[in-house]
C-alpha cells in the first residue's frame, strides 16, 4: 500500500473520531463550570417548609427610622480657640522676669513677662518724631487751606499737603497703637517692657524662661492662656453620613477617663472641604467644661442623635456576619431561598449597627440563625 493510501485513512478515522465527540458533546448538554457552581452554592441555600431548622430562625422586615442607632465618632479635646492666647513678644528683648507659672489664673490685663530690650526707647523716640511730623503736617495743611482761598497756591500744592497729613496721621497712630499694646508712655524712658494677657484664664503651659532671648519672630509661645470651662471637640465624620449632621446639632462626648459619664455639647461647625486620603469632614463641638475635667488632647468618643430628622436603616448587630473583607447579612428572598449578601455597615451601638448600603427598606434578613445558615451554605 503507498503512502498516498495511509494518510487517506488516517485523516477518515480522524475526521470520524471529532465527529462521535461533537454528537456526545450536543447530546450531554454544557459542561458546567465546577468553579462557578461552588460559589453560587456558598452564597445561597434553600429550605423546605418542613425543614426542622425554620423554627430556629428569626427573620424580620428591614424598614427606615429616624431613630435609630447613635452615630458614633472618634473625637480630641481641644482648647476653645475663641478664648485661648499664646503669647508672643512684638520686639527682641530678654527675659528678666517671670510673673505667672503653670496652674495660675490670670485676668485680662495680668503681667505674664518682663521684658528688657533695646526697642523700647527705639518705639518711643519714633513715636515722639511721629507726633512732631503730624504737628506739622496740621500746620502745613492748615496754611495750604487759607492760601488757597486767597488764590495763592494751586490745586497740586493743596493735593500734596493734605497726602502729607494723612501720611504722617497713619504714622502717629502706628507708633501710638504698639506703645499702647506694651502698655508705654511715649514720654517716659524706659527699657523695660511687661507682656500681659488679653484674656482672663488659666495658664496651660510657660515656654519662657529667665534670661532667655526672646525674638519677636519665635513662632513657639511664651506663654498659653485659656479658659478652660469651655473646650472644642474635633471628630471626623464620614462623608455618607454627613446628612445625619447639622450645625447646632446635640453631641455627647465620653472620656476614657470617666467612661460612666457623658457631657453634652453642640455642634458648632461642620468643616467645608473633604480629606482626600480618608473622605472624611471634620466636625468641631463646644463642649461645656465646668469643672475643668476634658483635658485639651484627650481621646474621647462623640455621639450624635439623629436630630437632622433624616432617615436611616438600623439592624441589630448579630445580623451581620463580618470577616477580614466584608460584612454580609442573610436575606430570606422567598420560597425558602436564602442569599448571602455583602453589606456596608457603621460601628455597632447598643446592639444596633446602621446599614450604610447593601439592602433597602422592606427586605426580610435572618437576625437570628444567621451564622448557622451561613455554616450551612459553605458545607454544601
């Protein structure tokens, strides 16, 4: 037999052997993929009417509230920033003394620190030559006027005398105002000066010590005055659920240190833009601090009603199912079809978690027996 012959016969019994496997292949129906099949399995499980495990299951209707779980927020104690100082020096000096030390109170007005500098006599020679300019300025100005009734200067030499006033004027109260805020006579010489507080409080904290330089460019305090009855609360709120927060809003906040204890507050401010890296507004409360407990830059926990009136959805917390990626609750579908599904949650409150996502309002979910069924789905 020539070879013509063989390969004749081999690419018959070829032809005849993909023929047998594409008529078994339409007849069997599609292979279904083992992968997909187990997921789908895992996710869902149906049950008879009769099934003994009905009985164990709670299943209730999920519905909208505006009363639901408090929205709970990690917070910092800060000073009220509306009376707070930290003082600083207008001028270059040294410390020679020290009036005031940590733990005191102070009222406006008190002396914190003196100063002796150099500058002084330099603010009130400049003030003294600023006075004598406007004396003379007045008296320029004043002649311009009547010889210009008389027709005797022109309307430039007028300009010019009276920008002069207002220039040497703006001078005067310049020099006036800073030997006013270090409380100096521009007659009396002096080389001292002493920086005082504009505001009455406690002194929190003293940088300065005696005998130091003191610049008038330092940006670190020498001194940091407030009144602590009364502290700012800074907490971050989540974008989804800034519908929940309005200005003027009642807060509670609570403090490791005083767990059993909640003080009230407001909301004074919900901040303008959205941290990019967190998504996340920064909300700031006033919190009313009579016996000077809240400690600027405590932790403290901010807890938020529902006071904007908007609706929520809250389930009770062992509904959910949480694992290191999700949180899933078990839907009853009908018909005896439960379904996993992946939900979006806030943090848990008194049994009670707020759905951010994941299911709406008039579904039905397994509160009780969720973990068995989901046992179940993953055994099949």
């Amino acid at each position: 037999m020539g070879p013509g012959r063989k390969d004749h016969d081999f690419s018959s019994r070829l032809l005849a052997a993909s023929i047998v496997l594409l008529v078994s292949a339409c007849s069997e129906g599609p292979t279904p993929l083992i992968g997909e099949a187990t997921a789908a399995s895992r996710d869902s499980i149906q049950l008879a009417p009769q099934d003994p495990k009905l009985p164990f299951l709670k299943v209730e209707t999920v519905a909208e509230s505006d009363s639901g779980p408090l929205l709970n927020l990690t917070g910092r104690i800060a000073f009220d920033e509306d009376h707070t100082q930290r003082v600083s020096s207008p001028i270059d000096g040294r410390a020679t003394k020290l009036f005031v030390k940590p733990g005191d109170v102070v009222k406006a007005g008190t002396q914190l620190i003196l100063l002796t500098s150099p500058d002084v006599g330099q603010l009130q020679s400049d003030a003294q030559k600023a006075a004598q300019d406007l004396s003379v300025a007045q008296k320029a100005i004043d002649r311009a006027h009547k010889l210009q009734a008389d027709g005797a200067v022109s309307e430039k030499e007028v300009a010019q005398a009276d920008a002069d006033f207002r220039k040497a004027k703006a001078t005067y109260a310049a020099s006036g105002s800073q030997l006013s805020a270090l409380g100096i006579s521009p007659t009396d010489p002096a080389v001292t000066v002493a920086l005082r507080s504009q505001i009455a409080g406690k002194v929190v904290d003293r940088g300065a010590l005696v005998g130091q330089e003191i610049r008038a460019d330092a940006t670190t305090p020498l001194v940091t005055i407030s009144d602590l009855k009364n502290v700012w609360v800074f907490a971050d709120v989540y974008e989804q659920d800034l519908n929940l927060v309005r200005e003027g809003g009642s807060v509670s906040v609570t403090v490791p240190a005083y767990p059993d204890e909640k003080f009230p507050g407001v909301v004074s401010h919900v901040g303008d833009v959205v941290d990019p890296m967190s998504h996340t507004v920064k909300l700031r409360c006033n919190v009313s601090n009579p016996d000077e407990r809240l400690k600027p830059d405590m932790f403290a926990r901010v807890e938020l009603s529902h006071a904007s009136g908007a609706k929520s959805i809250a389930i009770p917390a062992k509904a959910v199912l949480s694992d290191s990626e999700h949180s899933r609750v078990i839907v009853d579908t009908g018909n005896g079809v439960f379904k996993a599904r992946i939900v979006s949650v806030g943090p848990e409150m008194d049994g009670m978690v707020r759905v951010l996502g994941g299911i709406k309002p008039g579904e039905r979910i397994v509160t009780e027996g969720a973990l068995f069924l989901k046992n179940e789905m993953e055994n099949q």
